[in-house]
C-alpha cells in the first residue's frame, strides 16, 4: 500500500485534535474534581462551625478555646499596601507561606471581631458576644472573587482571601477545617475529665471591672489571668497597687518608677529545687533581731518578677485608722498608704464588706515591734518579694490582647490570697480554696464554665496551641 504525500498531515492534524480533545476533557474533569472537593469542604466547614456559634455557654467556651500568637499584626498594614509575593528571587530568605499569612489574618478577625483594627489573642466569654460569626466568615471568604494583581487598597470593599491564589485559599480552607476540629476534639477530651463545679466556687462580693482603662487603672483593681497565659503569670490574681498616667503626680500614692505596680497575691514564694515554702529569714538577710523574732519563720509571697525590696500588706480596723492618722495611714509608726475597695459607680471605699481596712507599704522594723509589743497581730500581715510592673501604655494593650480580666473585690482578698464563698448547705462539700478559680468564677457563667473546664489542663496537649503556631 502506498501513501500519498497527504496521508501524513492528516495523521498528524488527527492526533493533535485527539490531544487537544483528551486535554480539554482532562481540564474538565479536573476543574470539576476542583469544585466538588471546593463544595465538600465548605459543606465541612459550615458543618464544625455550629459548634462554635450557637449562643450555648458549652459554644462560647468554645469559641475561647480559639486563640492566636499575634504574630504578623504589624505587618498587616503592609500587606495591604504591598501584594503577597511569591517570587523565588525574593530578598527574604525565609518567607512566610502566604496560606500562613491569610489564615492568621482571618484568625485575628474571628476573635477580635474588629478585623485588622482588633488586637485580641485570647478572648473571654463575655467578650463572645462583639465577635464575628465563624459560618458567615466561611461564606464570605468561599464567595469573594479574587482581585490578586489588581488594586486592593480598599480593605473594607473586599475580604482579605480576595489578595490571594485560588490555590492559597484552599490551603487556608483546609487549614481552618483542621483547627477547628482539633479545638472541637481538645473540649471533648477537657469534657471528660472537668472538674465538678461547685455552685458556691464564685468568689464573694467579687465582680468584673468594664473593660475602658478609666474603671480599672487604679488601686484596688485585681487581675485575673486568662486560663491560655502561660509562664510566669499562668493562673494569678493580681492586685493593683498603683497607676501612673504621665507627669510625676505628688499626690499619688506610692511614687513607683512604673506606669502600673502591682503584687501577685495568690502565690507562695517556694524553692524550685524542692518545692518549699521560703521564710522571711531566708529572703530577707541578714535579718534585724526584731523582725527575726517576729516574723523570721513567716512565709514569703512572690508578688511579680521584677526585682524589688520585700514590702508588706496589713490591716486595721478601721477605728485604728481613725485614731492613729486622718490622712489614712493605719499609724504613724508604721505608716503606709489606704488600699481603697473600687465600686461600681467609680468611686472608691475604704472597708465597704469589712470594719477593718487593708494597707501596703510602710516600715517593716516597725511591724516588727508593733507586734512584739502585742498592738498588732501577726497574721495580720504579708510579706511580698518581687513586684508586677507594666510601663506606661502596656497593661491597657494586655487587657486589650485578652489577657487579663480586671474585677474589682474586698481589698481583705489581697492581703490573705483567700477569699469568702456563699455558705454551703448542710452536708455539702465546700468550694475549692483556689482563688484564681473562685475570682473567675465570679465574674460570669461562661468565665466559670471555661476556668472549670481547663483547670485540669496542664498546657501539654498539642491541641492546646495557638492555631497559628506553626512552628
């Protein structure tokens, strides 16, 4: 058989209709692949977010098992001006994956609830209620067309998945729908082994602060740590002692060189080698013969970890107060300055539950011989080793980052690291002397619930992490 010279351009125009035909039928059935592993995962991702949105206490404590590293914050802004590269000739040796720099960017809108203006890491239950819900963010970022290349300048015109590849937002999509069932299985596990509440666990004539600087920065407002705070503050309660707002102020009460000064006042100062309790003779050395005798075998509270000179907490009645000094120290031997109780309407009390009033600083030497001498009982007093300061500005932006709840109480609970608890019924047990589970507990339903629920946590369980930790 022989061919003609045209038989062979017709082979070849077939085969590449043939080819063009199979890759046509490839890219259908990939793009079609696409979208329904795109409409299976949103369908997963609507699915976990009932969990987190319903106006259950069980949904809003779970919501706050959601907390981030806050991370790339400052960035952001940068970001907005500057579209994600991806270029391998980049100068930043290390990028960050821009699936990485997405998702923290939703994470931070989901739980601040004010998208690139809100700086919260960590939220409380009460605060639930001014945040995004987690399915209309899913359906936003699922509907949103993408403007990559284009101007974006206009946050507010256009969600944030929009400055990125559709291959990016589907790793962010999967990336969400994995944290959000790691928080789901984590509370399920937390569930099982939660601690009984006590229905007396909330902490007596304790109760939240608002959260605008004016009604916290003073003395007499406590701090209670967020159950996320890890290190050093893990599960504190704090007192503030003083605030200063700018210019030395001559009227202040104590002229400490911090902005805000304050003690950790559930915390014994113990020795990390064998886990026992120091004494005043072993902090304070060499210690005068009076204080020796008075309180040389006393235990010591560790009030922060900024090195300070030990100082001492006390109380008086308040007849005391008024026949030793007007202007409010509780003597003039010891001196000291007024620990005022703060009130709801902003206003200040000197003993509002109690006759007696509590008072720090003052000279200790003169503790020593005021209870040598029978005028002053020892247990009356506290000693302090340490101090927790914030310069100007900082604590406002930790409570802002969710990390303390400030709440105000009877000032006794500073100076005995306890606190009183509604009677309990005949037979019943009594409320868990922890004071940080008693003074979360008093500040709402849902506090109470996730204090309960991660008392038992001990910060090793992978699932435990910041979502976005991901190194």
């Amino acid at each position: 058989m022989m061919f003609t010279n045209k038989q062979p351009l017709a082979l070849l125009q077939g085969r590449v209709a043939v080819e063009a035909l199979l890759a046509n039928t490839f890219t259908s059935m990939a793009s079609l692949a696409k979208r329904l592993i795109n409409r299976r995962l949103y369908r997963s991702l609507l699915e976990s977010s009932k969990a987190f949105d319903d106006k259950s206490v069980a949904s809003t404590t779970l919501r706050c098992l959601v907390h981030r590293t806050g991370f790339e914050d400052d960035e952001w802004d940068e970001v907005l001006r500057n579209p994600p590269i991806t270029d391998s000739d980049t100068e930043d040796e290390d990028p960050i994956p821009e699936h990485h720099q997405l998702f923290r960017r939703l994470l931070r809108e989901f739980i601040s609830g004010k998208g690139t203006l809100g700086i919260r890491q960590m939220q409380f239950p009460s605060q639930c209620d001014s945040g995004i819900q987690l399915r209309d963010l899913i359906r936003r970022e699922f509907r949103c067309t993408s403007v990559k290349g284009r101007d974006h300048t206009n946050e507010g015109s256009v969600a944030a998945s929009s400055m990125y590849s559709e291959e990016t937002r589907c790793e962010v999509a999967f990336l969400a729908l994995r944290e959000m069932n790691k928080k789901i299985s984590w509370a399920e596990r937390l569930r099982k082994g939660m601690i009984q509440r006590h229905p007396h666990q909330a902490a007596k004539h304790v109760h939240p602060l608002p959260l605008t600087p004016r009604a916290y920065l003073k003395p007499g407002t406590f701090l209670v740590a967020h159950p996320h705070m890890k290190g050093y503050f893990r599960r504190t309660v704090i007192c503030l002692l003083d605030h200063q707002d700018g210019e030395t102020d001559v009227s202040r009460q104590c002229q400490s060189p911090y902005g805000t000064y304050g003690l950790v006042i559930n915390r014994i100062c113990t020795s990390p080698q064998s886990n026992r309790n120091f004494t005043l003779h072993e902090v304070l050395k060499p210690l005068p013969n009076d204080l020796m005798m008075a309180f040389g075998n006393y235990p010591v509270k560790e009030g922060g970890p900024v090195n300070m000179s030990v100082q001492i907490l006390y109380s008086v009645s308040d007849a005391e107060v008024a026949d030793g000094c007007p202007s409010g120290k509780s003597n003039e031997e010891i001196g000291g300055h007024l620990l005022p109780m703060v009130l709801e309407n902003e206003h200040e009390s000197t003993a509002f539950h109690s006759d007696r009033s509590v008072h720090f600083g003052g000279d200790v030497l003169s503790a020593a011989k005021a209870v040598l001498a029978g005028q002053l009982d020892r247990d009356e007093i506290s000693f302090f080793v340490g101090a927790s300061c914030w310069a100007p500005g900082q604590l406002e932006s930790e409570i802002e980052r969710g990390f303390w709840l400030p709440c105000r109480g009877p000032p006794e609970i500073a100076l005995s690291g306890v606190c009183q608890h509604e009677p309990s019924l005949k037979g019943q047990s009594r409320p868990k002397t922890d004071l940080w589970l008693s003074m979360l507990s008093a500040c709402g339903e849902g506090e109470a619930e996730l204090a309960h629920l991660l008392w038992s946590d001990d910060g090793e369980d992978e699932y435990s992490d910041a979502c976005d930790d991901f190194y």
